[in-house]
C-alpha cells in the first residue's frame, strides 16, 4: 500500500501535481514544534521546492498514536514519517536510547559529541530493525531537577518523591534514595501541585511554558537528559519518491536540525534565566526560581551513577550488543566503559 501511494505520489508529481506528505512531528505547544517543525512543514518546504512539495503534520501527542508504537507503525508504512522519542521508545528498544542515558551528557558540548559519535548505529538500527530512513535527530533542551523545597546537590534528594519520564531516570533518582514517579508531562504540573511529587525533572524552558517554575523554586543545572528524538521515512514510501524530492528533503531536513540544535542550545540557557528572572530573559515569563550550582561533589557523584547505576541498569536490559556498541562508540567520548557481568 505504501508503495502505491508513492508511486501516485510520484505520478502526481510527473504531471505537475504537488507531493503530498503527512507527517507526524513531535510534541505539540513546546518550542521545537510550534517554531521549527510546523513551519518547516506547512510553509518553508513548499517555498523551497517551488510548491512541488505540499506536507500536513500533526503532533504525535495529538495524533491519535502511541508513543510507543511508532516505530512499529513506521515500519509498517501506516506512518510514512514520523517522529520517535527515544526515551519512550527505550522500553521494547533500549539500544536506541544509549545516547541520552541519564548522567551521559551534563552540558550541550558532551551532548553534541556523543550524538556525532553515535549516530551512525542509529542509522544502522532503525534500516536494519524497522526499515526506517534516517533523516535526522534533535533534541529539546536539558532536562534539569525542580524542586519544591531547597536542596543543595544531588546528593540532597534523597527522600524526596521525583517525577521521571524514562526506566533510566527512575533508576538514576531511586540510586540517590529517592521515590522516582513516572508521570507525563502534561500531567506534571498538576502532580507537583497536588503533592504527589516533590520535584519534577523536565525541560528548562518547558517548566517555563507550563508554570512549574512557580510551584517548584530551586532548580540544579545539571542536565539529567535532553529528550532525543529521531526523524526518518518508511523506505519504501521514501524510495517510492522522485530523487529530486529526496535530496532537496534531505538538505532542507538537514538545515532544520542544525536550527533546531541552535535554538535547544539558546532555550536551555534562556530557560535557566527565565525561571530565575534574570534580565537576559528573552523568551518565558520571568520567574524568582533559585539556580543550584554544579558542585565537584555533583560531578563526582554523576560519574559514579553513571559507571555503578546507570550503565549497569541499562546492561541487564539491553545485552551484549548494547555493550559493544556503547564501547565502540561512546566510551571514548564518555570516558566510561559497560560491562556484562
């Protein structure tokens, strides 16, 4: 069926009929989408291609499809393009996920290096696994600790009851004594306001855009993780296109990561000013939020969740290939090697 659908689509184009493309980007209100994504679809795109390429996109949390049926929905062409959040998607796929491990990528610069160094086998993972074309990752800003009430490090949150998004990270905070809650995001505000958490981890700017900033005073700045998603087609309904609408998707998909990159960069700093109110806000609502410091003792204590937590945890799920992916790949740029015990 997709293969038909392209060649239509292919058809279509021969006789000056637009390409029409549905894609399903990712999380709906946040910057990434309503900034980067939804114009690149609906109105740069068509510009760039002279109006040879027509595309709708809806976001995946507003589409009608599980998070974690993506893949599987991609592979079977029911999704020619989408969107997959790594972190959601780390359950049945844990291998994917190695990247944004919680601990791995304290600041964007580590971040930058070990997504470079990775990207390849996820390329590799998603033609052989799914039949899925990447055509790209991006990132939504670092994902920090929020709290209700003050704490100075990480070593401080013992006891407390933690919001999480991922396996990794409820194994990360439950390692520092605390209580991990999985909870969505858009379910987060109202958790920490009804007291069924303490602290929440989420994006900067995110917390920024849904008030939790007011309700959660103290926020360390290390990054826990950054939220990565990757881009790509179902192969046949991407082979199934002209070549020239291939290659110029291809270039303009590759500029919009760049953008997108840029701009996770600029919001996560900003995110940080604008909880905090500080005058270099640009882009939220000015908040009186406390900035915990990186301390050495925080630094110390990242390497050892990392290397006695973290890695292990995700080892027991993931098995040897995961083992030799992560040292072939990542542990030069990280510094810490997996193991099978």
């Amino acid at each position: 069926m997709v293969l038909t659908a392209a060649h239509a689509a292919a058809q279509q184009a021969t006789a000056q009929e637009p390409l029409r493309l549905k894609i399903v980007g990712g999380l709906a209100d946040v910057s990434q989408y309503v900034r980067y994504e939804e114009p690149f679809w609906r109105q740069h795109l068509a510009e760039a291609s002279g109006g040879r390429i027509q595309a709708e996109i809806a976001p995946f949390d507003r589409s009608g499809i599980r998070a974690q049926e993506m893949l599987a929905l991609m592979r079977l062409g029911v999704v020619p393009f989408g969107t997959v959040l790594l972190a959601v998607v780390s359950n049945e796929e844990p291998e994917f996920n190695a990247v944004d491990l919680p601990a791995v990528n304290p600041d964007m610069a580590t971040l930058r290096r070990t997504v470079a160094a990775y990207r390849p086998h996820l390329e590799e993972l998603l033609a052989e696994r799914y039949d899925v074309e990447l055509l790209a990752i991006y990132t939504y800003p670092a994902q920090v600790v929020f709290c209700r009430d003050r704490f100075t490090g990480l070593s401080d949150l013992a006891g407390r009851r933690i919001r999480t998004s991922s396996v990794g990270q409820s194994e990360m905070f439950a390692a520092l004594g605390a209580t991990p809650v999985v909870i969505p995001f858009g379910e987060t505000l109202a958790a920490v306001r009804s007291g069924v958490v303490d602290c929440a981890v989420t994006g900067t700017l995110s917390a920024n855009a849904i008030g939790l900033h007011e309700l959660t005073p103290y926020m360390h700045s290390m990054a826990i993780t950054w939220g990565l998603s990757v881009f790509g087609a179902n192969r046949a309904a991407w082979n199934g296109l002209p070549e020239w609408a291939r290659t110029l998707i291809r270039r303009e998909v590759g500029t919009l990561e760049r953008q997108i990159w840029d701009a996770v960069e600029t919001e996560t700093v900003d995110g940080f000013a604008c909880n905090a109110g500080l005058p270099s806000c640009t882009t939220g609502r000015r908040g009186q939020a406390t900035i915990i410091p990186v301390s050495a003792a925080d630094q110390d204590r990242r390497i050892r969740l990392l290397t006695e937590t973290v890695l292990p945890g995700w080892v027991r799920r993931c098995g040897e290939p995961c083992v030799d992916a992560w040292n072939s790949r990542l542990a030069p740029e990280v510094g810490v090697s997996a193991r099978l015990d």
